[in-house]
C-alpha cells in the first residue's frame, strides 16, 4: 500500500511551506524554513491517499488552513494578479493531542 500526501510546516517566525512527502528527508532531522532558514516549529501531514474530501464534502485529510497573520502581495509577472507571497506570516496552529504524543 502506498502514502500520497505532503507535510505542512511552519517556523518560529510564522513563516508557511509545504514539501511532498516524497521528498521528505526525515533522518536529517527537522526541516529548514526556505525563507529564513529557522528550523519548522510545526508539521503537519496532510495524507491524501484515500483523497482529500469525503462523499459529503468533509475535509478528511488532516489539512490545516493557514491562517495568515502578515501578508504581503505581489503581482504575478504571468497572470497579472495579486498573489500572496511566500514570506508572509502565518499563526502557528496549536499542537492536538495526538501531536503531542508522536
């Protein structure tokens, strides 16, 4: 059986990215903030195998809606319209119980 998904993560400076989890280097230890090099302070795995949303619409696959904080935007050199760039901020979302326990 197979895992399709990505990890959510975000770093001490509330900074969001994503990497899928076929790219994922878990024995080098936590993973570096792209823009600030900080290492994450929260992942999140977000498992896409059985897809993302039920027969009802529920979200099923544990994502995590980043709530931003501090956006900055930018426009796209190809569409024309505002985007949110990479190096907005983000609130961290709190740790579930079952976080807790991995």
């Amino acid at each position: 059986m197979s895992y399709e998904g990505y990890s959510q993560f975000w770093c001490k400076n509330g900074h969001y990215w994503t990497i899928d989890c076929n790219l994922l280097i878990y024995n080098e230890g936590k993973q570096k903030c792209p823009i600030c090099n900080e290492e994450e302070v929260r992942e999140n795995m977000v498992d896409e195998t059985n897809g993302s949303f039920d027969d009802d619409g529920t979200r099923i696959d544990s994502f995590i809606e980043p709530e931003l904080v501090k956006g900055e935007k930018l426009i796209c050199g190809n569409c024309l319209k505002e985007h949110i760039c990479s190096c907005s901020v983000y609130k961290i979302p709190p740790k579930k119980k079952v976080d807790e326990d991995e």
